[in-house]
C-alpha cells in the first residue's frame, strides 16, 4: 500500500501512534477479509462488506495523513 510513501510510512509508524493504530487496523481487516473470502474463517458476504467499507475508510484517512505529512 502507497509504495511511494514506503519511507514515510516507516518514519510515522515509529513516530505517530495514531498513524500506526490506523495502519495496524487496515492491515488486521485486510487480513481478515482474505481469510473470510478464502473460506478459511467463516464469514458472511455482508460481514466481508461492512469490513471492505471500514478498510476503505481507514486507507483514505492514512492516504490524508501520508499526503500532509510528504508536502510539510
């Protein structure tokens, strides 16, 4: 995710704890979704779909972070 923010999102996630909750966060969901979509956990198509909207919404605000951070 964000390959061209690869440095920075290794400085933010030693420095910004708030960053580094959001980035653990999209990264357990992604994880999450996979497993259920691969049927290896059980999950619902609407549990899978509420979890899609989150980790969007979670990529969106680290996307935020990133871009502020890069231009300050």
């Amino acid at each position: 995710m964000f390959p061209e923010y690869r440095d920075l999102i290794t400085k933010l996630k030693t420095t910004d704890h708030h960053f580094t909750r959001l980035f653990d966060r999209h990264n357990a969901l992604d994880s999450k979704i996979k497993n259920m979509e691969s049927h290896i956990t059980p999950g619902t198509h609407e549990e899978i779909e509420v979890m899609k909207k989150e980790k969007l919404m979670l990529k969106d605000q680290l996307y935020a972070i990133l871009k502020k951070e890069s231009t300050a």
